[in-house]
C-alpha cells in the first residue's frame, strides 16, 4: 500500500500542546505508519522562524523521512501574524493522490473537508485523518474514510 503523510505541524503542535500538555511524538508515528506500508510522499509544513529550537525540530524531521516546506513567518503591522498552509497542502494533496492508496492528513482543520469529499470522489483515494478530537472540526471527520484521534502512544515523554 502507498501512502502519504502531510502534516499541518503548526496545527498539531498547538492542539497537542493545548489538549495533551505534550508535544507529538513523529518518530513514534512514522515507525506505525510505515509498518502499515510504504511511505511514499510525506511532507511536514511549518513557519520559518529563524529560530535555533525550531531548526532543530525541522532536521529532526528531516531525518525521520520528512520532506520540511517552509513559509516565512509573516508580522502585520497591527501585530497579527500570518503563516496558514491550507493552500500549499491542498495542492500537494491533489497532486499526490493519483498515486496513493491512503492519504494520512495530520489535522483537525476543517478547510481540509472539502479536499477530502473531492479525492474520495475525483481519485476514490482512501483518507485517514489524525488529530487532537476535542479540536477537530467535525466536518473533517466525516469527511474522512477513517478518523484516529491523537494516541498516548504518538505523544512525547516528558
């Protein structure tokens, strides 16, 4: 079985953080994930700050098997920042799912619905989606084939 993996890590991290009071445990995940098959595309999106904890968290992934797309992180002069993804992985999504047999979203934002209603329909693309539950849209959840909330298991030791 081929799969891809796209993290929304912005997503994960503060939910995790919020719900869990532990960070998310990818090394963990990706030696789960990959016993189910092979790994063919997977991307972990994130802001780039420039900041030393962050470059180590970026090449942590990176050597796990992450592909790590980057966005500047954006400050508006009214002190708002902005460093969404939605679009950069949607298109990855639709350009990978004519080669998958499940798609692994690591998100509980609802934006991704829609995509997910499209694959299934477009590429009959299986999708699993795995987030923090209490802070997943519940559209997105009924959008995917198969919902599995954040395990203990996949969560840092602190």
């Amino acid at each position: 079985m081929k799969i891809g993996v796209f993290v929304d890590v912005q997503n994960i991290y503060y939910t995790t953080r919020e719900a869990l009071g532990r960070p998310f445990n990818y090394r963990a995940f990706w030696q789960e994930l990959s016993a189910r098959g092979q790994i063919t595309v997977a991307n972990a999106y994130a802001i780039k700050r420039n900041d030393d904890s962050q470059i180590k968290f970026q090449d942590a992934l990176r050597h796990i098997g992450f592909t790590v797309k980057l966005k500047p992180f954006i400050q508006r002069q009214d002190g708002s920042a902005k460093g969404d993804w939605d679009v950069g992985i949607t298109i990855d999504i639709m350009e990978a799912a004519h080669d998958l047999d499940l798609l692994v979203l690591l998100s509980g934002d609802g934006d991704f619905a829609m995509l997910l209603q499209h694959i299934r329909q477009k590429h009959q693309l299986k999708s699993e989606v795995i987030s923090v539950e209490a802070l997943t849209a519940d559209a997105l959840i009924q959008a995917s084939n198969q919902y599995t909330p954040i395990r203990s298991r996949w969560l840092q030791n602190q």
